[in-house]
C-alpha cells in the first residue's frame, strides 16, 4: 500500500515518523487505527504490526484493499448523545464480538474533534489488552478526553503524557490501559496470596 499525505486530514511527516518508530518498538500484534483519513496512518502503523485493522467514516477514505496485514472496516457516524457523532457501534461490535485476539494498540485520530472522541475507549476497553498502548492524535484538544478517562477509569489509565512532536497544534496523548479483565492470571493469583497473608 501507498498512498499521497493529504495535510489537512492527515498527521504531519514528523508524527507519522514518530509513529512508525513507537509501533516497531512496540510490534503490536493486533493494532486499530480509527479515523484512517488518507490512509498514511494505517500505512504507517501497519509496518510494525502483525494485524492492523483500520475504521473510517468516510467511504472516500476506505483502503482500497484489505490484505493479511490491514482489514478496512466502513463505521458511519450516528448520534450518541447532545449531538455528538461516533462510529457506528452495531457495525463495530459485529466485527470485533468474532475475533478472538485482544487489541494491544489503538490509534484514535478520529472521527473528526468536533463530533468528539471520548466514545473511542468507552467502547473498545473491554476489547483492549492489558497494558496496551493508547494514543490519541492532537493532543491541544484531546488532552482533556484523556484526563477524563484517567478520572473515569482510575488506575486503568496511565503513564498519561503528552508527546509535543510536528505542528504546534498536534503532538500526541500516550497512556497505557490496565485491563482488569484481561489481567495476567500469574499475577491475580500472586495478589491473592498476598492479600490472604
């Protein structure tokens, strides 16, 4: 896959950079990019990890193809509430209910700010993985969504940053997700000794 970087729907070069070195350090097994825009971040994240499933609302900016390492997935926008927008949630949960990997790095560059993104973790915790890496792209605006889910999710969410990297308006939030359904079973038993000395 190739495709042209569109500036405005698109991260600068400098965090697509970025991105490409945090994915191969991290070599997600299952990764999801939601709000692929003009593809280069699906392109991008799909060269460090194993699977990368990508979720647009615009049948514009679908991936042409799906192969072994991208699957494209079409979610329009419906309304949640006070007018927000978000992906839509029978579309998703149709396809991530079947599959049975657990997602290790989530992507969040969409849908666009205005019809906000705090619906992204509400709905794809129970699909994350323990300790799995979350970022979400403009961190000027988007910083506050992710102080709400620390405050929401208290002790689920953390290592919560802010990485200032391209345009003075974009930099990226980076926290990892403690999932307590998926916690290692070693380590639950080790906790419960604890607790019972």
């Amino acid at each position: 896959m190739k495709y042209t970087r569109d500036p405005i729907m698109s991260p600068s070069q400098k965090v697509l950079d970025w991105l490409i070195d945090t994915v191969k350090s991290c070599h997600p097994h299952l990764a999801v990019d939601l709000g692929t825009g003009a593809g280069t971040s699906a392109e991008t994240i799909s060269r460090g990890s194993n699977l990368t499933i990508t979720i647009e609302n615009d049948k514009k900016f679908l991936l042409p193809e799906n192969t072994e390492k991208v699957i494209s997935i079409y979610a329009p926008l419906r309304p949640i509430d006070k007018g927000r927008l978000w992906y839509d949630k029978f579309v998703l949960s149709s396809f991530f209910k079947g599959l049975a990997k657990e997602i290790d790095f989530l992507w969040i560059d969409g849908p666009m700010r205005r019809y906000g993104r705090e619906e992204a973790l509400i709905f794809f915790k129970e699909y994350l993985k323990d300790g799995a890496r979350v970022f979400l792209h403009d961190a000027q605006t988007e910083f506050r969504v992710a102080q709400e889910w620390q405050r929401q999710y208290q002790g689920q969410v953390i290592d919560l940053k802010v990485i200032r990297i391209g345009r003075e308006d974009e930099g990226v939030v980076s926290f990892k997700f403690k999932n307590k359904k998926f916690l290692n079973p070693c380590f639950a038993e080790q906790v419960s000794i604890i607790n019972n000395m």
